[in-house]
C-alpha cells in the first residue's frame, strides 16, 4: 500500500503544484514586476524603477488617508470581535439549553456574501440616519461605525466558534483545582482560561487582523469611500487608483505591493507576539 502511495504521490502533487505555479507565483511576479512600470496592457509596459512607488505617496494624500482610516478601523475591530466572540463562547459553553441553536444562529451572518451584508446594512442603517435627516455617505463618523457594526456582525459568530473550540479543549481539573486553591471567577479567567486559550486568540486575532486591512467589498457596498473618500479603506483606494485613473495602473500596482508589505509584516508581528504568550501543554 505504502509503495502504491509512493508511486501515485506526483498524480496527486503535481496538479496541485501546478495549479498553485499558475494561479499565484506566477501573477505575484508579474504584479512585482508592473509595479516598477508605467502600462496601460501588460504588453506595452516600460520599465520606470520606483517612479510609481514614489508617486503613491506623492501625488496625493488619500492613500495615506487610507492607511489611517483602515489602522483604525482594523485595531477597533481586532478589540471588538475578539472581545464579544469570547464572551459569547464563555456563555455558550455553559451547560444551558439551546445553546447549539444559538451558535449556528451567531455563525449564520458569515455564510452571507460582504456586498450583499453591505447593501443590506446600508439599507437597515440609512433607513434609521434619514430619521436624522442624514446617511452613510454624508458622515465620515457614521460611515466608520457602519463599516463596524456590519464587521462585527459578519465574523464575530466565525470566532466564537474557534474560541468555543478552544475552550473544549482546556481540562476541566485545572479549574477544579483553581477552585480549591481559592481562586474566584476573574483569577480562574485570567490565570487559567485566557493562559490556555492563546493558540486560539492567535489564530482570531491574526484572522481580525488581516481581514481589517484586507477589507474591501464591505467598505464598497457600504459607502464607497464617501463623504469624499474620507472612508476609504486601503483595498479600496488601489481598486480606484487602478481602474479609475487613466495613466495610474502602475501607481495601483505599487499601492498593492506596498499592501501586501504591511498586512505580511503587520501578521507575522501579530503572530510573535501572541505565540510567545502560549502555554505548552
């Protein structure tokens, strides 16, 4: 059996590796490549050095705009999420009735598409502003907590259900012998449920991380950018500088590289910090 294993391995790694070469190392570096050119089609482009990387942070101040805009909306997020998807599985892991309808209900809303969740949300939320004789689009501030509020009810269900995984995990007799120790609800919490569930707060918090500043089709449907592209996300801000500005595709492409940079060193930092807190058991 081990030897017909062996013989078929390339049957099965060979596609796949092929399919990987062709559908992502390959664009990657003619990605990297487009970044140091001026193109309008991959056949006319000439090469131009770091012309469009220079231009991304010169010729105006949105993208910078964008990083801001999305930093802070990624840290709001990153604390939101992961605060409310723990405590929801700390409730849900209780022995109470009912509780596995409530999980599918809470994981529900990530089954449903960002730019259907954004349409809808900018339908339920700018219903309530027009009482205020205001909207999405006119109001950076309520842009922001709009892109939140529908964030949050997008993935918190999908991270409670890795913290309640966690929390299965944890054996019961390290609470039992807190409790015997003295220790009350907040120290068993603190010095005993939150030290055992770090790989998960890894993987939640790495994932609320990178899909903050990854975010784009929620933050298209939801406001587009608008009041005056004061709510536009990085993600976004390449998309419009690619396709909405002729002569600027290699500047967009420069934007992206330069994405890509900060959501890798912005994870792998994330990550260090977070495994270095693990407990070994």
């Amino acid at each position: 059996m081990e030897k017909a294993l062996k013989r078929s391995f390339p049957l099965f790694v060979i596609p796949t590796m092929a399919a990987f070469l062709i559908g992502f190392i390959v664009p990657f570096i003619m990605g990297l490549w487009l970044s140091f050119c001026e193109f309008v089609t991959i056949q006319d482009a000439t090469f131009v050095g770091f012309k469009n990387y220079i231009r991304a942070f010169t010729d105006d101040n949105l993208f910078l705009s964008a990083f801001g805009f999305t930093a802070l909306f990624a840290v709001t997020s990153l604390i939101l999420i992961n605060v409310i998807a723990f405590a929801l599985a700390m409730a849900l892991t209780k022995k109470l009735k009912g509780t596995n309808i409530f999980r599918t209900i809470f994981f529900m809303p990530n089954l449903i598409g960002g730019i259907v969740l954004g349409y809808i949300w900018k339908l339920i939320i700018d219903g309530v502003l027009a009482g205020f004789e205001t909207a999405l689009n006119l109001n950076a501030t309520y842009g922001f907590w709009g892109l939140i509020i529908l964030v949050c009810w997008q993935q918190i269900g999908y991270m409670m259900i890795i913290y309640i995984a966690g929390l299965q995990t944890i054996p019961g007799d390290l609470n039992e012998a807190a409790a015997i120790d003295g220790a009350n609800g907040r120290q068993k919490l603190f010095r005993v449920t939150i030290p055992m569930m770090m790989p998960s707060i890894t993987i939640c918090t790495f994932l609320s991380v990178t899909n903050g500043f990854k975010l784009f089709d929620q933050n298209l449907a939801l406001t587009a950018g608008e009041p005056a592209r004061s709510t536009e996300m990085m993600a976004l801000n390449i998309f419009n500088t690619f396709y909405g500005r002729v002569g600027f595709e290699g500047i967009g492409q420069a934007k992206a590289v330069i994405f890509f940079i900060i959501v890798v060193i912005l994870g792998l930092v994330q990550l260090r910090i977070t495994r270095t807190k693990e407990v070994q058991h």
